[in-house]
C-alpha cells in the first residue's frame, strides 16, 4: 500500500469512527454488519449507493442507517439539519429497507429533503401497498448530533400507502403523521399494511431506485 493509500485509509477511519460516535448516544450501538454497497457512493452517477448500518437497540425491530453522508463534503446537498443521514425503522429485518435509503442517499446529491415532504416511490418496496415516504423527525424535535466540527441530523423515511400520500398532500404532513403515531405505524414502514383510518375514504426517484 501506498503512503496516499495510506493516508486515505486513516482518514476515512478517522471519519467513519467520529460518525458513529457521534450516533450512538441517539441510535445506541450498531451492528458489527455493514451492508456494503456493490458500488461506492462516489460513484453514484454509474449505479452506486451508500453503506447502510444497523442499529437494533433504537427500537424493536430493526433500524437502518446511511453512514457516508456526513462528517465530510460528499456532494450532498445541506436541509435545514445541515449534513444528515436517512434512517428507516421496520418491524423485522428487511435488507430492501436498507436497498431504500442506500439508493435515496443518491437523490439527496441532487435536491434538498425535508421533513414533512412526501415523495412517490412506485413498487420499490414490491409489495401491495406501500406507494410513498413520508419525511419526517424521528423525535418531535429535529435531532442533531456533531461530526468533526459539522452539524448535522437525521431523516426518518416512513413508507405510505398512495392514500396516505394523497391524504398528505390534501391536508398537510402534519395530519398524517399524527394519524401514523395514533395507529400505531410511525416511525416504521411496514410493506403490505393497510391505510391508516382517513377522513373520506409518477416518481421523482425512478433513476435512482430503478423503477
């Protein structure tokens, strides 16, 4: 190995260790397991995405995390929570969550997203249902942390059903996600469940997400 080999080496340590510090008095201890990209996140333009780690002690179930978003300049551009990483919390372990926000950390290169927004996902998930993300805190307050002197933050994703998306959309985020939490459903997505009870009765990801 080179001395620049080395160097590289050291500094991505140096920067992956202060990130994960820097999440587990919020997430509690990761996984030894990485889901490794096939494709590096600097090359996202030729098909990569980012590593995803889990965190199973932040709720039951199972929680997935980005872990190359903040903590350095990535190309990602900054939300109201500066740098932040996307989670996503399921009941059981589901790698094709982990797929969801490997991808979707690609798009946030590319636009700005904020919690309370909506976006269409198509079938990602493959299931019967699940249509949409919902962006949300996953705390009532925003939750920030700190990276090598960078503020920074974290997006939950919570998958919808094309009714809730339009339900959002009619009335506001905010609605929804108070009809999440009452039903139970937040902050988890759950693929193949039915809408939340509701008043009444073309995706912007497809390059990303392949659909």
């Amino acid at each position: 190995m080179t001395d620049a080999e080395d160097t590289n080496s050291d500094e991505w340590t140096r920067v992956w260790d202060a990130r994960i510090e820097a999440l587990k008095p919020i997430l509690g201890a990761p996984e030894d397991t990485v889901f490794h990209a096939a494709i590096p996140f600097m090359f996202r333009d030729v098909g990569g995405s980012a590593d995803v780690l889990p965190f199973p002690n932040y709720v039951a179930g199972a929680t997935y995390v980005t872990a190359e978003l903040t903590g350095e300049d990535v190309g990602q551009l900054p939300s109201s929570l500066g740098q932040y990483e996307l989670m996503i919390c399921t009941l059981k372990e589901l790698n094709v969550a982990a797929s969801f926000i490997a991808k979707l950390a690609c798009y946030t290169c590319d636009a700005v997203l904020e919690a309370g927004e909506t976006m269409d996902i198509g079938e990602f998930f493959g299931d019967s249902s699940l249509r949409g993300v919902i962006f949300a805190h996953p705390r009532p307050e925003p939750v920030s942390f700190e990276v090598l002197g960078q503020r920074c933050g974290l997006l939950l994703c919570v998958g919808i059903t094309s009714q809730e998306l339009a339900f959002s959309r009619a009335k506001g985020s905010a609605e929804l996600l108070a009809r999440l939490e009452k039903h139970g459903v937040f902050p988890y997505t759950i693929p193949g469940r039915q809408s939340v009870p509701l008043p009444g009765g073309g995706s912007l990801l497809r390059k990303f997400l392949g659909g």
